[in-house]
C-alpha cells in the first residue's frame, strides 16, 4: 500500500513523458515541411484553405487560391501539403470510389455543371 502512490506517480510521468515525446516529433514534422516548400506545391493553410505556392520568401508564402488570385500567408499557417492523383488532363481520381482490386474511376465534371457549381447563392 505504501508504494501504491511512487508507482501511481511514475506511472503519470511515463505518459506524459511519451506525450510530449510525440508532439516534438510532430512538431518537427511539421517544421520540416514548411521549411521544405517549394514552388508548385498544393497546400492547405491552417484555416482550411486550399492553394498552390506561386512563391516562397524566407517568412511568407504566396499562395494562389484561384485562377489569378494570390494571397500572401505566413509558412507558420501552412498545415500540410496536398498529395492528389491528379492526371495530365486535370482529371481528378476519386478516393471513395477507388478500392484495392478495381481500376480507379475518373470522375470529370462538365463545364455546365461547373458553370452551376460556381454561379449558386
């Protein structure tokens, strides 16, 4: 019973040992990434945003988040870099429709529905 409490103590400093170890890995990871971006790179910001890098500065990364649209971020915001099967033609592989013994299906969308896509309230 006496040592009931040195083991309940010991036992609280390995997880929380383990826990921190596990938030530098992740957060070296992530250090990693921002300071490996590169040109050309899609990206999501830490508020969900989805772009390409267009340029890199040594605190900042402008990113394009529509045709003709930069916004500048700094490389703190970006979480992770997008990693899509994307073909030559711009044709994006569906995810959800892609299992380990079928072929992947294409899935395109037409300029009308786009069109519809963009143009809703």
């Amino acid at each position: 019973m006496e040592f009931l409490f040195p083991l309940l103590l010991a036992g609280m400093l390995v997880f929380m040992y383990m826990g921190i170890r596990r938030q530098k890995k992740e957060a070296e990871k992530v250090a990693d990434m921002q300071s490996s971006l590169k040109v050309g790179d899609s990206v999501v910001t830490t508020s969900g945003l989805y772009g390409t890098v267009v340029d890199v500065d040594d605190a900042t990364v402008d990113l394009e988040i529509a045709e003709d649209v930069v916004t500048t971020w700094l490389r703190q915001a970006i979480r992770e870099l997008r990693t899509d099967d994307v073909s030559s033609t711009g044709e994006t592989v569906a995810d959800e429709a892609v299992t380990d013994d079928a072929e992947p299906v294409v899935v395109e969308e037409s300029p009308a529905q786009t069109e519809t896509r963009l143009t809703k309230d």
